[in-house]
C-alpha cells in the first residue's frame, strides 16, 4: 500500500465513487468498553459501543468534554487499549495485536491529524512528512517522490523547507495532513483539527479534508466540538457519557 | 542519516543547556585525563624499568649503605653479567627550589647497563675521560641553559662541601618514557674526596645495579646475593629494577589510591549532570515520542534516539576534554618537571576517557530510555497543547 503513489491513488478513489458505497464497514466496534481508574475507583468511559463506519465515509464524533469522544477515536487508531470487545479495522482485529504489531499497522492504516498538529519542531515540513515513510522500506528517491505529492496536495510543495515555527497554524495542520496521507492510510482519524485554528484556516483544513473524502474517498473518522466542522461529514454521532447515539446523516455543506 | 540529523537538531535545540553540559562534560574529561596522566606520572620510572636488571641495597633501609667490596662477590654469582653502583648525591644547585635528582654512578658500567640513555661517542668518551665530568639529560640541561663544556657547581647536603663537575655530554632518551632530567658524575671522583675529608664514608656504595643474563633467571639470581650477605654486618635486599621503582611509589599510594578517586568521582558527577540534561529532555518531549509511536515508530527508535542524543552529547564533550588535555598536560609538565621528569598523555588514557564517556552517556540516558520506551501514546499526547 506504502508503494503507491498519492496520484494513483485519486483515481482509485475516482473509480470507487463510481460503485454503490454499501459495502463492509471499514470499521467496525462490536460491545467496546473502555473504564479508568481514578483514586481507586473505576470510571467508565465507552459503555458497549457499536459502531460500523463504510468505506470513504466522513464521519463525526460529536458531543461534550468527557464524553469519551477522543477515547473513542484513540481505540479505532490503537493508541490506546479497549477493556473488552472488538475492533476491527480494514479487516484486521486490532484487539488481538501485540504492541509491536500495533505499531506497524498503525504505520501501515492510520493517519493521525491533531488540534495541535503536533509537528517536529526540529524537522522541516518536508521532513516531518517524510517521516513516516522512512519506516516502510522506500528509497529515498521514492520518499522524496512521496511527500513531495503530498504536500502538493496541501498546496504546501513551496514551503516544503520551512520549519514548523516558521509557518501560520493553517500552514502546519496542512503539514500535518500531508504526513497523515503520505503513507496512503486506510483510515484518516482527526481529532479537534480545527481546534485551534481561525475560521479562514479552519475553513481552507475542512476543505482539504473534504477533498480528501471526496476525490480520494478517504475515511475519515473526526471527533470535533465545532458544529461547522461537522457540517462537513456525512454521518455524525454523538457521545454522552460514554454512550453512542443514534444515526444522524445529512448532506454534507 | 535522518536519524543522525535528529540527533544532532534535538541535540542544539536548548543550546545554553547543551553547551553547559558539553562544557561539563569537557571540564570532566580534562579532569580526568590529567588526574589518570598524573598517577601514570608516579609510575612513569617502573615502566620504564628493564626485567633483566636488579637492585641490590641494604635490607633495612636504603639510607644505609654497603660496602664497595661486595661489587667483586656479587660479580661472581652464577647469572650475573654487570655490575654497576652508585650513591644519591643529593646536591642543589643554587637555589633548594632547582631540584633535580643527581647521582654519582660508575660510568663506564653505568652506560653499558642503561642503554636507555643516549650519548654520542663523543660524549661518551670525553665522559669517561674526565674524573670530574658529568652528564644531564636533554630537559635538565635545557631548563638551566648549560651547554658542553659548562662548569657547575652542586652544594653537598650529604657530602657537604661545593662540588664542582664539568659538563661533558647531553644525554636523550631512548624512547618517551626515559626521564631525561637526571644529572650523572663519576663515583670515583666522590668516593676519592671523601677518603680525603670524610675516610670513614669512602668505599660505600648506595646501592647496586645488577645486570643479569636472562630475566627468568632474576629470582634465582636475587636469592643467590642476598644468601652471600646474609648474617654479614650489611644485610642486603636484591629485588627487579620494577620492584625497587614500586617499592618507592608505595610510599605513597594512599595518594595515588585518592587520586585514583578522585578521578571516579569526576565521572560520576558528570553523569548526574548529563542524566539530569536527559531527563530534562525526556520531560520536554514525551508528546514528540507519543507522536513519533503513533507515526508507527517503536519503542527502540525512541530509545535510540534519546541514548543517541546522550551519546552525541557526551561525546562532544568527551572530544573537547581530550584535545584540551594534550596543551593542559603539557603547562602541567612543565610546571611538574621537578617531580615528575615524564608527564606525558598515553594512548591508553584516550581509550580510558571514550570509555568513561561511553559510560556516562549510557547511563545518563537509561532512566529517561526505559521511561520513553514504555510511555503510553495516550498519556503522551495529552501532555502536548
């Protein structure tokens, strides 16, 4: 997958507009608890979730702070461990990988976009979306050829040797998107992407994203508390504690 | 490359704080190359010493003598090749503060038995040829100006009197580790002034030096000398050249074992200081290895690359410590030239500080790589924003 290149990849996604988007779930959580512990006592935070998300869907996390939404997104991108249940992920049931595997899967399927976009500081854009590249085998050509395409894609390809300090928040988090897709993931997961932003740049993010879903037929999984945000996925669900809600599809603005 | 080059940024990104440690760490190393060129200093005369030679002396103690006839009884024992002899002078020149160690010896067997010392023919023959002669390594001769030819004058404190000696000959050494400030006269020319001033000192012999025909055979042959003067009125002790030299040192090894000590403490200050530098960072950048995991990095990149960064650190400053330690060593040498003739920078002592900084930078980094290495993703990234 690593192997392919972001170009051919919008076709791919082109082509699979084409067919009916009723098809297995790219995500699925069958009965997924998740509790902390705090001070001795256990606090339950996901209450048996089920939860099945198409391929290419865009689909939104909703709901207040402590709702559990961000441990959610955590489970489906493996940063963290359910307590009981199954998590199954372009087919693969994460719950049954040693951390080891886990993080080459994760390598592999998963782009992380963040509110904080959490950038190298030390690593020019180019490099840091380089980054995950350097751990599939390619040749360094090959990862030049990469995340130059990819920061194309963010219209980012002049800025490529900028470091992190030296670009606005719209600019990193488009940095940040390119290394999420620069490995051609199965999944791209957001949480709060336009958290921190302003509402031009978190307009022009929203955008990309729905580019992204759109011509590329990207999954993307967003956890946000911004109404606006939201209006971009086609599905959304809400959270309250640690409890999922029903369906809430829409047409996306 | 990619990950050296992150090594080398997270190295530089609190400059002030990576270049105080750097410093630390340089400050360290010098400290602890000179401290171990210092000890070796103290033994710089036992490395120096051949196997196939051997002292012998008076078995209670070295301040008394023994008589020049044993020269001829021990000459006939079974093994030995040369015999030599000499006494400590122990004269000053001008001032007590000019010390230098000054000896009256047998010239002729002398030279043959320390080849170590180098003298032209020349120099060795206008030596031998004037009773009152007398040589100086290269740094003695050196450090007073005296040039061939040159009378001196030493001040007696065990021989009293003014002694006057001609300059004849500069000697060098034959490799690094010879000791080229020592001052050489004939013997005979102190043992003839003492028959004339002080009789009942004539004819005594410090110690001697023994030449023997095969180094395996120095226990048989020590045994052999001191069986010959046993239950005599002067008791001899015959033990290696290396033996005598150590026997010297141990009078003061409770300095060298402080030394010593001191040496190791260095080092471990320096790895609180540069494990509190690894443990700053490590704090500072638990969100970065949280990102770096959830890219599909693992736990041995994280730790490589924060051992690396200690590595890079201390080796830097492991560099600087070593190359300041050759200019320092040498103002320390002149300045110690008095008592300690070889000061000098060994290889060994360079392997000696890469693996103390090696050291170092492992365990400086192994709290904050155990701790990075199994540092959950979620943890990590709720500690950024």
């Amino acid at each position: 997958m690593g192997k392919l290149i972001i170009g051919d990849c919008l076709v791919i996604g082109i082509w699979l507009l084409e067919f009916d988007n009723d098809m297995a779930p790219i995500v699925e959580l069958i009965e997924v608890n998740k509790s902390y512990q705090k001070g001795g006592q256990i606090i339950p935070v996901l209450v048996n979730i089920n939860l099945e998300i198409p391929e290419g869907e865009f689909f939104a996390l909703m709901g207040p702070s402590g709702s559990g939404k961000s441990t959610l997104l955590n489970l489906i991108a493996a940063l963290d461990h359910a307590d009981s249940g199954t998590i199954r992920v372009g087919g693969v049931d994460i719950t049954t990988l040693s951390e080891s595997e886990l993080a080459e899967w994760r390598a592999g399927s998963v782009g992380f976009i963040f509110q904080f976009y959490n950038l190298i500081p030390v690593l020019t854009a180019f490099e840091n979306v380089e980054l995950p590249l350097l751990l599939t085998g390619l040749s360094r050509r090959e990862r030049r050829d990469h995340a130059e395409m990819a920061l194309r894609i963010v219209n980012l390809e002049e800025r490529m040797d900028h470091y992190p300090a030296q670009l606005s928040g719209g600019e990193q988090q488009r940095v940040a998107i390119a290394r999420a897709i620069v490995t051609d993931p199965v999944i791209l997961v957001a949480d709060e992407p336009t958290g921190d932003l302003d509402k031009v740049a978190a307009r022009e993010i929203l955008e990309l994203m729905d580019r992204l879903n759109r011509e590329s037929h990207k999954t993307i999984i967003m956890v946000t508390h911004d109404p606006r945000a939201a209006e971009k996925a086609r599905v959304i669900r809400r959270l309250e504690k640690g409890f999922l809600n029903d369906v809430h599809s829409q047409d996306p603005h | 490359m990619f990950i050296l080059k992150i090594l080398i940024r997270n190295g530089f990104r609190h400059k002030l704080r990576t270049l105080l440690t750097i410093l630390g760490i340089t400050v360290a190393i010098l400290a602890f190359g000179l401290l171990r060129t210092f000890i070796n200093a103290w033994y710089s005369g036992v490395e120096a010493s051949s196997a196939s030679r051997l002292v012998t002396r008076n078995s209670i103690s070295l301040i008394f003598t023994l008589p020049f006839s044993y020269k001829e009884k021990i000459r006939q024992i079974d093994g030995v090749r040369i015999v030599s002899w000499g006494n400590w002078f122990g004269g000053i020149y001008i001032d007590e503060k000019n010390f230098f160690a000054n000896f009256a010896v047998d010239a002729n067997s002398y030279l043959e038995l320390y080849p170590e010392y180098i003298l032209s023919r020349e120099e060795t023959r206008a030596f031998l040829r004037d009773r009152k002669a007398f040589v100086a390594g290269r740094k003695l001769a050196k450090r007073f100006g005296w040039k061939t030819g040159d009378t001196v004058t030493l001040r007696g404190t065990i021989f009293p009197g003014n002694w006057e000696f001609v300059m004849r000959g500069i000697y060098r050494g034959r490799d690094e580790t010879i000791d080229e400030t020592q001052f050489f006269f004939h013997w005979d020319y102190l043992n003839e002034s003492l028959k004339k001033t002080a009789p009942s000192r004539a004819d005594q012999v410090g110690w001697y030096m023994i030449g023997i025909t095969r180094p395996d055979r120095a226990t048989e042959v020590a045994l052999a000398i001191d069986q010959t003067f046993k239950n005599s009125f002067a008791e001899t002790l015959t033990e290696t050249e290396k033996a005598f030299q150590l026997s010297f040192i141990s009078m003061s090894e409770t300095i060298i074992k402080a030394i010593e000590l001191v040496s190791f403490v260095v080092i471990i200050i320096i790895i609180a200081v540069v494990a509190n530098t690894m443990s700053m960072t490590y704090r500072e950048r638990i969100g970065e290895y949280a990102i770096f995991k959830t890219l599909g990095y693992r736990g041995w990149h994280i730790a490589g690359m924060i051992l690396g960064e200690s590595m890079f650190i201390t080796m830097i400053g492991c560099l600087s410590g070593m190359i300041l330690t050759f200019p320092v060593a040498k103002i320390a040498a002149g300045i110690l030239s008095n008592y300690f003739p070889i000061f000098k920078v060994e290889k060994e002592i360079l392997y000696m500080d890469i693996a103390a900084s090696l050291v170092v930078s492992i365990l400086a980094a192994i709290v904050p790589t155990l701790r990075a290495r199994n540092i959950r993703i979620a943890d990590g990234l709720r500690r950024i924003g």
